[in-house]
C-alpha cells in the first residue's frame, strides 16, 4: 500500500514498469498539479527546497528535512537546499518545503481549521494578510501564510 501524496488516502501501488504512482487517482494528480502551479515565483525561483518525511521523536511524529537524494538536510546550511524542481520531482519522503528566509517568512496559524471551517480568529488575521501566498497545513488543521517578512525570532501566541 502507499499513501497519496495529494489526499494522503491508501492505495495498491501499480505492478507495471516505470516510477510508481504517487496519487490514488487522476483527479488527486491533477489537484496537486494546480497546487503546484498556484505557488509564486518569490517561492519557486530560488534554490531553497528540501524534501520531508515525518519521524518520531520522543513522544510526537515531526517533518525532517532530507536532501532530494534522501541524506538529511538542515534549515541553516543552503548546501543542504535543492532547486523546486528537483525537490518537486523526488521521491524521497512525504513532501517537499520552502526553507524560510532571505525577506521570506511564514505565519503558521495551528489548529484553525475546525470541522472543516476556519475559525473567525484565523479568519481576522488571514483578511490582514493580502497578497500572500496559503496553504492548507500538512495536518489539515492549520494554515500556512507565506509572505515578504523580515527576519526575526519566531514567536508563539495563544494555546
């Protein structure tokens, strides 16, 4: 069985030759195809993508970094990052991410997503949030608000 990489669903992987695939279906693969080509040139031009896979560390699962090849990637050393197009292409890991910095940065909004329905808190912060680039987070539950930032310490707020 493997995982979707688009809608995370279990599948038989195809028995035939070639590379095997990465959707449980035609409209999965073209789902991700119009993810993909939403992403702005600000994210997709510069060299700073890495691969991830989940890893258990302690009692919780979290996103490690991995080059494109597979070899573990780090978030401060841009030797580490890969092109988009290559990360993209790997099939090393769950998924592929932008490496934070260089006037680019990310508001992460967890568990906003309830039901299904973004919560009016979220919803405040997104509408002060204009021309940026979101994503839906890996766990479905947050929002991921990529935009021109400078660099600074994160910080944590609420719960």
């Amino acid at each position: 069985m493997i995982e979707c990489k688009m809608c995370g669903a279990e599948f038989l992987a195809n028995s035939g030759r070639g590379r095997p695939s990465l959707y449980c279906s035609a409209a999965c693969k073209q789902r991700a195809y119009r993810e993909v080509s939403k992403l702005p040139a600000e994210l997709t031009a510069p060299p700073r993508w890495v691969r991830w896979d989940l890893r258990r560390r302690g009692d919780r699962m979290t996103k490690v970094p991995l080059t494109a090849s597979g070899r573990l990637a780090s978030s401060t050393d841009p030797t580490t990052w890969t092109t988009f197009s290559a990360a993209r292409h790997s099939s090393v890991g769950r998924g592929y991410g932008f490496m934070l910095g260089a006037g680019i940065g990310c508001i992460d909004l967890d568990h906003c997503i309830v039901d299904g329905q973004l919560q009016p808190w979220a919803r405040e912060i997104i509408a002060a949030c204009p021309a940026t680039f979101m994503e839906r987070s890996q766990s479905g539950e947050g929002v991921h608000i990529f935009g021109l930032l400078s660099e600074g310490p994160g910080s944590r707020r609420g719960s």
